[in-house]
C-alpha cells in the first residue's frame, strides 16, 4: 500500500534546507530570465490574525527565509496559512506555517477594464 507524503513534513524539510543553505553561505538560486516578473505590490500589509478577513484575496507573503510566494489566501488558522497557487502543472496548494510568515500584503483588486 502506497502512502501520501504529507504536505507538512514537505514543507517542514524544505524549510529545514533553506535554513541550513543560509547557515552555509549560500545564496538562493536566481530565477531564471524567462520568468514573470513579481507583481507589483499595491496593496495593504495586514496582521497575520486579520487574515481570516481576506480568504479569497490574493496575497503575497514574505517569509523569515526572505522568500516571497504570492497566490490565492484558501485557509488561515492560528499556526498556518494555505495558499492557492498555479504552477506550471496546474492548480496547487502551499501550506506555510505561521512562525515562518515575516508579513503578508493583501492584493488591491484589479480595477475593472473601460
């Protein structure tokens, strides 16, 4: 029988490389050219017990790693937050606990097109 990889021991060992990559001196690996340049952030950074307000929104989170990942807010609780993303494979979801979320900026919406 085949068991599932749980999504908090992945994010738990990618956070534990990330942390020893920085304690060695690393720097992270540069996207590449091709990639889409970050949004601008034109929103409001809201308290991590707010969140719960914004489910739905997008967001971009910044995390103690000094990564940034940005998606849709799916779940907030008082130790992690899950976010919808699109991934060159489809739709995902990515779980960050709350310890590691440095701040979070909730995305203004789109204003409608004339």
């Amino acid at each position: 029988m085949r068991t599932k990889f749980p999504i908090r021991v992945f994010v738990a060992l990618f956070s534990a490389m990330l942390a020893v990559s920085a304690a060695a001196g690393k720097a992270p690996a540069t996207p590449p050219a091709s990639a889409k340049p970050a949004q601008a952030e034109k929103g409001e950074t809201v308290a991590y017990d707010d969140l719960h307000l914004h489910v739905g929104q997008n967001v971009i989170v910044h995390t103690t790693y000094k990564s940034t990942r940005s998606g849709v807010l799916m779940k907030v609780s008082k130790v992690e937050l899950t976010l919808g993303i699109d991934t060159p494979d489809g739709s995902s979801q990515l779980t960050i606990p709350k310890d590691t979320v440095a701040s979070v900026v909730v995305l203004a919406a789109p204003e409608p097109a004339k």
